[in-house]
C-alpha cells in the first residue's frame, strides 16, 4: 500500500482586521503609586530646603493625605511638638474629602499648642488624577518677631515735637544740590534765579540756611552769584 504523510500541522486562523488598533492594556494602578510616591519625595526635598533656611523660626510640615492617620511625613524645625507618623490636621481632611478644596490657603492665624501666635500657610499637592495627596505647611513663630517689631519700630521712631523739618542734615551739601534747589525754588514760582523778588530771595535764603547749605564757605557766595546780589546782601537775608 502506497505509504501517505499525515498532513502538515496548521494553526486555527483568525479573521484579524489591519485597521484595527491593537487593544490598550489596563493601567497599572501600581505606576499611579509610584507617581505619588515621587510627588512626596520631591515634596520632601522642599520642606527640608525651607526649613532649613528658617532655624528655629518657621516650622515646616509635610503631610502624606494618603495616609491620614499616619500622615506627618517630614516635620523641620519642630514648634509644635507634634511627631513624624502623627495624623493630619482638619485641613488635611478636607481635602480629603474634597478634591475641589482650595489648593492654596496663605498668611491665616494659627496658634502653637504653648498659646504661640503663628502664621500659616497650607499648600495642597494634587496627583496627576486631580487628588490631593500632599500637603507642605508652614507654621511661622510671629512670637519672636513681635518684640524684634517693637525694638525696630522704637528704634526708628522720631520725636513729632519737631516734625515740621528736619533740624539737621548729615551730610555735606554739594554745589550741585545748591544750585538745583535755587533753581527749583525759583521754578515754582514761574521764574528765574535772578528775576525773584527782595521777598522772594530772602525767603530762599532762609530755606537754604535751615536745609544746611551755608556750611561750605563758599556757598554765600555762590548763592549771590546765582541770585545776582552781593554776598553781604545774602548774609543779611539769613537774619
């Protein structure tokens, strides 16, 4: 008997269309963890950073809103008291809750548990899903700056007894001033140095001698030259 081959093998086939995208995998919920996790890490980098360049003046908290009951991730700069793993503040939950909760609350008045003043600013850190899953705090001692405030404020403070001008000037007066103020004096009353009145001059005079123009010896002179009298008739007007 004639010896036959079975026939050769062939795979089922399909009916597959070439126009027909290839079917799009599920996402990994793991790579949306991972991208969370950067955020945070990146987080961390910056409330160490500011922290660190606030000693002992502006707390700085990190919270991980993915774990509310254990959400202080990083804590610089401890005014609180509070730990790392201590759970999250009200506005934390909030924006748990509500991803449509404002992501930026700045300058509010806060207080440390020892009755402390602060001032507060709350920064929410949404996930590329529109999530809030961070949040970096800073808590600012004002305590300590309010008397800094105080000694600055009664550094600079001026007696209002004599408010109306300056009694003195501590610095020398130049030429060039000198001539811009004559020249500016003159220019509001619509004229020139030389075409002012005998009032007028006097008036100038006066005004240069309180400002401290005199203190040069050649000044009077100066004056005169500009005003177009003798340098007695200058003299005379200071009196």
């Amino acid at each position: 008997m004639p010896h036959h081959s079975p026939p050769p093998h062939r795979a089922p086939t399909t009916d597959v269309d070439p126009q027909r995208p290839a079917a799009v995998p599920a996402p990994d919920r793991s790579d949306d963890a991972l991208a969370d996790e950067h955020l945070l890490q990146e987080a961390e980098r910056i409330a160490v950073a500011i922290g660190r360049m606030f000693p002992g003046l502006c707390e700085v908290v990190l919270h991980d809103l993915r774990r509310p009951r254990g959400a202080i991730r990083v804590i610089e700069n401890n005014l609180s008291g509070r730990q790392i793993g201590d759970s999250a503040t009200e506005l934390g939950l909030r924006r748990i809750a509500d991803p449509d909760y404002p992501s930026v609350i700045q300058n509010y008045g806060n207080q440390f548990p020892d009755g402390r003043p602060a001032k507060s600013t709350s920064i929410g850190i949404k996930n590329a899903e529109g999530r809030y899953v961070a949040a970096l705090c800073l808590n600012l001692d004002v305590s300590v700056l309010s008397p800094v405030t105080l000694t600055l404020a009664n550094l600079v403070a001026t007696d209002t007894e004599h408010g109306d001008g300056a009694l003195e000037t501590l610095r020398d007066r130049t030429e060039r001033e000198l001539r811009a103020a004559i020249d500016a004096f003159a220019a509001d009353r619509s004229s020139t140095p030389r075409s002012l009145n005998r009032d007028q001059k006097r008036e100038l005079v006066q005004r240069l001698h309180r400002e401290g123009f005199f203190e040069t010896r050649s000044s009077a002179q100066h004056i005169a030259d500009r005003l177009g009298v003798s340098r007695a008739t200058v003299y005379n007007y200071t009196k």
